[in-house]
C-alpha cells in the first residue's frame, strides 16, 4: 500500500516567537504552535482526531488543547521524530483509523521552562558502555566519526567550516533566523573549539519554540476552505540504527540514513534531479555532508566539494536549508520540525528565502546520533 499523493498537509506553523521565549513553558510552546497552525489552515479545532506529538506526551497536549482524539502517536526518536509522525499519520489516515491528525513540537531549550533537567540515563547502553569514557553528548559524540570521514575522504577543516558559512548566507536572508551576520571560513576556524574538530560556529544554536503541522487526506483537503494552499506527501520512509554513535555500522556513512532515504524516494516515484529544494537537519556542520551522500545526490566524499562549489547556496542548482538551518536559524533541541515547516513554505511560495519555481521538496531529519532517521517527499502539485 502506498500513501502517494494521497496526503496532504494542510496546516503548517511555528511558535509566534523564537530564540529565548521565558514566558511559556515546554507545553505551551506545544499550544501556541498548535494554535498557530490551526489558524493557518482555517479549520474548527473539532475536526482534529489524531494527536502526534514528541517530547510532550500526546496525552498532555490533547488535553491541554480540549481535543479527545481516536488516535495517538508518541513516537519519539529523537529530532526526526516530527518526520515519523507525518509517516504515520497518513498510514492511519489511509487506513480510516482518524481524518485530520495534529503534530506538535515545542521546546524550551534555552530557557528551560518546563523542561526536565538533562541527565544520561546510566542504566541505557549508551551510560553503561560510552558515558563513562567522556562522551556526554552530541557535541562530544558526533566528533567521533567526523574524524574517520575526515581520515578516509581528505574532508578538510576549511571544507567543514564552509557548511556553516552557506548557511548563514541563508539565513542573512530571513528576519526570523537567530543568526544573520554574514562569516567567512576564518571566523569559523576562530571561533572557540569545542570538541575537536567542531569549532563554535559548526554547532547548532540552543533556542526556545516549536511548530505545528495538520494532515489529512487529499480527499478531504479539496474539499475544505483552506486558508493556505495544501502540499501533498509523495513518499516518506523511516529507519533506525543503533543508539550509541560507537556502535555504529560505518563511521563514515549513516545506514538508518540510507535506508530511510531509499524508501521515501521509491515511494515517490521521482529521481534526484527532480527535486527542487532540499532540508538536511543540521545540528552540526557535517550532517547535510553526510545527508547529500546518503540520499544519494552526490557520491561518497563528494559533498564538501559540492557544497563548496556553490551548489547549495543562493542561486545554486540544489538549494538546501533556506532557512538558515540549526546552525543559524533555530535549533530547540529537536529540529525536525523546522525542516519540514521550511519545506512547506518553499512549497507554497511563502518562504523568507524563496527559491523560484519549487515543485518538489525533500526533508530529511536524524534523531541522536545517527541513532534514527526520518525523511518526507512533499509536493505542491496535486496528484
């Protein structure tokens, strides 16, 4: 069975605020985005039966918004988890299991508000068998196979820098992206080091906000007064690979990241060259390098000289991250979520950044550390 064209996302919207927002909590970023998101589409609040959320149970969230849903997803994988949720609510939607699901995201991650105080959890693999060696956390772990890419492919330290780099020229372009000043490759190498060879300037920032989606079916959405034009789901895949980075099938290369991509792509029936727009999740400056060989636009060890050619900056032939990305546009802890709401302005035609004549877009996320990974196939052409 196949979901092609069947789906549509209707509603799509981000918290009224980023960056640091002390005055809501985690849930209510959940509300607020929610909120946002229903007025973006224009429909009765009542016609919500499905409740996806992660980081916030999807128990609290639909009491909190006064909906008592037929179907409930908590997935939660980390970043990518928001990428699941759409995969999942349109099988349940084809499947007659709900009509019109709401994915919420919402996090304080800079604030803290409402938001449990981070700990390893020293009975899980990763406490047991990495914890106690010194890595903590995604700083300290992604590190890892960044330097045996790094060893096996000649990736270059100037090479890494210049991923942050074109994504600020992104990001110079949208009022709403944290970081807008435009650097070059040396003011990233001389920015403070923070785990070798990541310096300041290749880590995602830590911001408070959320988003919100509403999916239907495409059947439904012909049929409803929208206030935003509708993008359809043409393919969409789902993968998991091992929750310690240490453990990890190739340092090099991320095969929940293949896999996951492999499956979207086959399900929509398209070839690389007919995607328009591009979101890789960016928490650190080596993933969209990682992303563009795994999905297959460029061959291993190629990426860095793509990017560094201009292929994906302004004006290049394969756009990716317009918004800024979690380098310099938002990152709350789980940034899936601004992919997919970025992809969804490309298609509508609403973006800050917007890219001419954009008819398909992929959004691919990573959850932990190359632990999961998620990836859409939208389009605005009705099937």
């Amino acid at each position: 069975m196949s979901i092609k064209g069947q789906i549509a996302i209707v509603g799509a919207a981000e918290t009224s605020e980023l960056g640091r927002i002390p005055q809501l909590s985690a849930l209510g970023l959940h509300a607020d985005a929610a909120v946002n998101a229903i007025r973006d589409c224009g429909i009765d609040k009542a016609e919500i039966d499905g409740v996806a959320s992660a980081g916030q149970s999807p128990v609290a969230v639909a009491k909190h918004l006064g909906i008592t849903p037929t179907w409930v997803d908590g997935t939660s994988v980390g970043g990518c988890s928001f990428m699941l949720h759409v995969r999942h609510a349109a099988a349940a939607i084809a499947a007659g299991m709900c009509e019109v699901v709401l994915v919420t995201h919402g996090e304080s991650g800079r604030s803290r508000v409402g938001n449990g105080a981070w700990s390893p959890d020293l009975q899980s693999l990763n406490g047991q068998f990495e914890v106690p060696y010194g890595p903590t956390g995604p700083p300290t772990m992604f590190p890892i196979g960044v330097l045996r890419y790094m060893k096996e492919t000649g990736l270059t330290a100037e090479q890494l820098a210049t991923v942050a780099v074109v994504q600020r020229q992104w990001a110079a372009q949208n009022p709403r992206a944290m970081m807008r000043d435009p650097i070059t490759v040396e003011d990233v190498l001389a920015s403070r080091m923070i785990a070798y060879p990541m310096h300041l300037l290749e880590c995602c920032l830590v911001t408070d906000g959320g988003g919100a989606l509403l999916v239907t079916s495409a059947e439904r959405a012909r049929s409803m007064d929208l206030t935003s034009p509708p993008v359809y789901v043409l393919g969409t895949g789902e993968s998991c690979e091992t929750p310690m980075v240490s453990q990890m099938e190739d340092f090099t290369t991320s095969k929940a990241f293949r896999v996951s991509g492999a499956k979207a792509f086959a399900e929509s029936g398209i070839g690389h060259a007919d995607v328009d727009h591009l979101m890789i999740y960016d928490a650190f400056a080596h993933l969209p390098i990682y992303g563009l060989e795994d999905l297959g636009f460029v061959g291993r060890g190629e990426a860095a000289a793509f990017i560094g050619e201009g292929n994906t900056a302004p004006g290049g032939s394969l756009p990716l991250n317009t918004n800024g990305g979690g380098l310099s546009y938002t990152h709350t802890g789980m940034y899936g979520m601004f992919a997919i709401q970025e992809s969804v302005r490309q298609l509508r035609g609403t973006a800050a950044a917007q890219v001419p004549g954009v008819e398909v877009s992929v959004a691919h996320g990573v959850g932990g550390m190359f632990g999961a990974s998620g990836t859409l196939v939208l389009t605005n052409q009705a099937q």
